[in-house]
C-alpha cells in the first residue's frame, strides 16, 4: 500500500506554540485517518537526517517531564541572551586583549554554568523523544506530505535525499504573502520564505493549499518560475481547514479581565490575529476614531501576539485616549478565554490586507458569530454572502458598517450566519490526504501511459530500437543557507 507521510517536525519539537499554522498541523495530525483512496497515512517527522513515525504528537505531561522543560527552555533562552549580550560586549571593545578576556569569561561560564545543564535536559529530552516517535524506513513510491512550516527546519539535505531514492514530495501552501507582498515583513525572514518556496517549486512534485484562491496564486507563480511545460507535469489543488479549538479546556479559568468587557449592553467588536502590517490594526483603529467620533458606544478587543513591525501600532494603542475604556488588548489569550470572546462579541473584525484562508473567520462564523472583513477575494470565497465587506480604502466604509448595525441591530450582511456551514478537523484532515491521494494516483497513471505511449515506438525497416525509461524526479542541485 502507497503511503502518505504527513510531516509535523516543528510543532512536533515546539508544541507550545499557537498560531495559525501550528493549530493547523496540530489538529490535522491529531485527527489524521488511517488510510484514505488507498494509502497509508503516517504522520512523521524529520529529525537528525533520520525520519521517524509519530506515536505522540505532545510530549507526555508528568510534573517531573513539565519541570524539566520548563527550566531547559527557559535555561536556552538565558544562554542565547548571555549569548548575546557578550556580542554586544565584544561589538563595543577596541582592545583585542579585552576582547579575548570576554570571549574566554563567555566560553568558561557557557560550557560551565550552562553547558553541563543543557546537556543534561537534552539527554532527558532526549528520552522522551525515543517515547514518542520511531524509526521509519522509507519505500520508493512512498509519498512525504510537508504539512509544517518546514522553512523552520534544517531538513531540505534529507527531503531531497528522499526525493532522490524515489519518494513523492507534496508541499501544503498557506499562503505567497512574503513572495508576492514581502514588505509585510522585516527582510531576513521574507528572504527566507523566498528561498524556501523556490527550493519547493523546483522540489515538489505537487502542491495544495488551504483555499481555491491560493491554489491559482501558487500555479502562476509556479508558472512564472519554471515555465508552463514543466508547471503542467505539476499537480494543484487545495483543502479546507476546521474551526474548532482545540486547546479549549473546561478546567482553565477565563481571563477576568475579559469577562469585565462584556459584562455591559454595549457591543463588543473583536479582532483575532497576530499584530503585524498585514492585519491591518491601523485601518480598524482609525474606523473606530470615527465611528466614536460620531457617537458610537461600540467596544473594540484586539486578541493576539505582538509579531513583527508593529512598534508604532503598538504605541498608538498604549497611549489612545479610549484605552481600557472603549478599546482593549489582549496578547495571551488561551483558547478557552477565546471561545468565550467568539461566545459573547457582536462581530468579529477582519481588516486584512491579504490572507491565504483567515482561520479566526471561520472560527467566528462556525460558533455563530457574524464577521465584517475587507473585501478580497480568499474572504469572498469562505464568507460568501454570510459577511459583510468594506472598503479597504475607506475606513469610513467598516465605521459605517459599525453605525448600521448599532442603530437597527441587524448585521448588515446579505444572509444570515445561522445558514452557514462548515467543516470540522476531521473533515479537513480526510480533505488533505484524499485530495492528495487521488492527486497522486492521477499523476501515476499519467506517468504509465507516458511510459507506455514512448516504450514501443513505430519502427521502420531502417529504424533503430530505442531505450525509454520512466521520468525520475528532478535532482535539486543546492539547498537554500538559512
């Protein structure tokens, strides 16, 4: 049986983190089937050059374990900054006698203070590593689905490795927004993704995404890298992802802070993303400057991490008149206090400038919570006539959208949220390994009948015999530096 090797390296050796694509690769793992059209599904990380199959996804959770992990990581991030601070030491010295006095004080404590604990919590890390996964041989036909944020990860020598001895590479696309709009971040890690999705279009053999819009995104970009002869031996298509949350747990407190938001009549408008350009905080900041202004009473609570570029967005909300008054910030929420917010707001607002799904929207909808998003088209395909859109261009359009719905009550859409559906985890995940299954079985039947057309050529009394031989997969000649 052909299988479909999911792999989930990074949330796999960071299963704390919680943005989106982590709650993504989390939940289609944790709700991955057995086997779908045909094929094995194995989730499977890349580790040390080795694959290994996942036999737990979290990392066993006893007090002693919790401890130890707790201190190394903060013990890692302790040497980094040591780290740090002696490159800024040496940085700021002339002298190359105080200079070599630092480097040898930095090495001494490092291999002392630090080196012999760190070596400790990564022999225990170690142990448990051997508890939750297991050495896995690879077959040639086997198909290896990059389902994680792999341009975290230092497993592009490996993947080409594989590639190499005859194994399928499938990439799951969240999105171009570095590729197509990079000053959205800070340049190294746009440069990054830039590389990294140049090493996947001369690397996979097929690509889905999370959405229809990005799926045609990637096949032009595809295109306009490599050329049409080569994008058309290339498969697209593209999967849906769930709504639930799951880190959800009866048993963690909701933030009092945020119960006291929607303990009055007022509405609560909530906006859930990381804070970063693209989100658009500015635009829904200065749509609610007028839609106060003109006499509105609406409350606007942002949920999410501080990312990147967002030093001046930052300040502006630390020192707006109407902060802890109208206007709220919250940069930890758990996913319990998040169901609750989604359970209690009036709308959700989505101001993006460009996204590959928007996980918070469908999140929103999917417990019955009406969005207001900017008008693009990922959000046209998900929200339908179930959202109501503004002008991106006009932050008087969402104040207006704000100002209709507080005077009649009516959520300003053209169908009610209650008529829409969606899917779960479950479904996504089934999604993602049918539809690449049957992507793949497409592509290997094509494949014989290519063989099959070219291996019995017309001859002629003259004519010579030739040798055919099935298409092996393009060598990759050298891996992005990182």
């Amino acid at each position: 049986m052909t299988r479909l090797m999911v792999e989930c390296t990074h949330v796999f050796n960071h299963p704390k983190l919680n943005s989106g694509i982590q709650r993504v690769v989390r939940n289609v793992i944790n709700q991955l089937p057995p086997n779908a059209q045909g094929f094995e599904c194995i989730p499977v990380v890349l580790l040390n050059g080795k694959l290994y199959q996942v036999l737990h996804l979290a990392p066993f959770t006893t007090p002693v374990l919790n401890t130890l992990a707790a201190f190394g990581d903060r013990l890692e991030r302790l040497s980094h900054r040591f780290w740090q601070w002696q490159q800024r030491l040496v940085a700021k010295c002339t002298s190359q006698l105080a200079k070599k006095l630092i480097y040898f004080s930095y090495r001494l404590t490092a291999f002392g203070t630090f080196g012999v604990s760190l070596r400790v919590f990564r022999k225990v890390s170690r142990f448990q590593l051997l508890k939750r996964c297991a050495p896995l041989r690879h077959q040639p036909g086997d198909q290896l689905v990059l389902l994680d944020s792999s341009w975290h990860s230092d497993i592009f020598p490996h993947v080409e490795q594989l590639k190499h001895e005859g194994v399928g590479v499938i990439a799951v696309i969240y999105d171009l927004i570095p590729v197509t709009h990079p000053h959205f971040y800070e340049a190294r890690p746009a440069q990054v993704l830039s590389e990294w999705f140049d090493w996947i279009v001369r690397t996979a053999d097929g690509y889905i995404a999370i959405s229809a819009t990005v799926r045609d995104e990637v096949r032009s970009e595809v295109q306009r890298r490599i050329g049409k002869v080569q994008t058309e031996k290339r498969w697209f298509d593209y999967f849906y992802l769930g709504a639930e949350l799951d880190l959800h747990s009866e048993n963690v407190i909701v933030d009092p802070c945020l119960q006291r938001i929607f303990n009055s009549p007022e509405p609560v408008f909530l906006m859930v993303s990381t804070i970063e350009p693209r989100k658009n905080h500015a635009y829904l900041l200065d749509a609610f400057d007028r839609a106060w202004a003109s006499g509105s009473n609406a409350k606007l609570c942002i949920a999410g991490h501080v990312g990147w570029k967002s030093d001046e967005l930052s300040s502006r909300i630390r020192n707006h008149p109407e902060l802890n008054q109208r206007l709220f910030m919250f940069n930890n929420l758990s996913d319990t206090s998040l169901e609750y917010a989604y359970a209690h707001a009036s709308s959700l607002v989505f101001p993006s400038f460009v996204e590959g799904f928007g996980l918070p929207l469908v999140e929103a909808m999917k417990r019955g919570l009406p969005v207001m998003g900017s008008d693009i088209a990922v959000f046209r395909e998900i929200g339908r006539d179930f959202m109501a859109y503004f002008d991106l261009n006009n932050p008087q359009s969402l104040a207006d959208l704000i100002d209709k719905f507080e005077r009649s009550g009516k959520f300003p859409a053209t169908r009610d949220v209650g008529e829409w559906s969606w899917i779960g985890w479950r479904e996504a995940s089934l999604q993602l390994v049918e539809h690449s299954a049957r992507n793949v079985r497409t592509a290997m039947a094509r494949d014989v009948e290519s063989f099959e057309d070219t291996s019995e050529p017309v001859r002629t009394a003259t004519s010579k015999p030739e040798i055919t031989r099935l298409r092996t997969p393009t060598s990759v000649s050298s891996s992005p530096h990182w």
